[in-house]
C-alpha cells in the first residue's frame, strides 16, 4: 500500500465533505442499521432508527445487503427527487457501509450532453 500526505488526505476529506455532501451508514451482517453519519439529510434520509432492518428504512438498499465479501459501485441513484448520488457499498469487519456522494452536477451532465448527442442524431437523419 503507498503512503498518502496527510495535507492529500485531509483535501479529499473536506472536497467530500463539503462539494459531494458525504455521507454514511453501518447495517450489521442482521441488516439492521448500526449508525450513520455525514450529511444524510441531503438525501432525505431522516429519522433513522438504530437496530431496525436498514432496508425498511432506505429503500435503495433493498435486496442489495449483505454483500458477501464483494463491493459494489452504483453511479447516479436517484434517491430523491433532484438529489442523485454515487452510491458505494463496501464490506468489513464492522458490516457493509453504504457511502453516498452527491451526484447530482454530474447527472445534470450527463444529461446535457445526451441531449446535444440525441440532437445530432435527429439532423443526420433529416439529411
């Protein structure tokens, strides 16, 4: 493993933080949400309860929980209306965290250039 400055690592933290809206959560190996943190209610995800099927709770995590030793990776989930988010899901020894960054900028993007590529299309067709 390489080593990484500590000024590098502090950078990401706050850009994370401050510009994706970072934000966490814990479900044991049970599915039960274990604790959370970071800025939740940018995605909506308000009045959890600690102990209760984290599935219930989130329902983008429906059927995805327990990973089984593999992580995952979700691009753009809309988790509300107008907020989407990159979602990760990664094991260890505590349970399988759920980390959300917002993605909201690069779905707009995404969009614009989809739009301008569809564009495109519809005059070579005409031609």
């Amino acid at each position: 493993m390489f080593d990484i400055p500590t000024c590098v690592t502090d950078y990401l933290l706050s850009f994370f933080k401050e510009e994706r809206s970072l934000a966490y959560l814990l479900v044991n190996q049970d599915g039960c949400l274990s604790t959370w943190g970071g800025q939740l209610s940018a995605y909506g995800l308000l009045n959890l309860q600690q102990g209760e099927k984290a599935e219930k709770q989130i329902f983008f995590l429906e059927g995805l929980l327990p990973l089984e030793g593999v992580p995952l990776f979700f691009p753009c989930v809309k988790i509300t209306s107008g907020i989407c988010a990159d979602v990760h899901l990664f094991p260890s020894k505590e349970g399988d965290w759920v980390l959300l960054l917002d993605a909201t900028w690069d779905e707009m993007h995404i969009g614009i250039i989809q739009q301008q590529i569809n564009h495109s299309n519809l005059i070579h067709r005409n031609f």
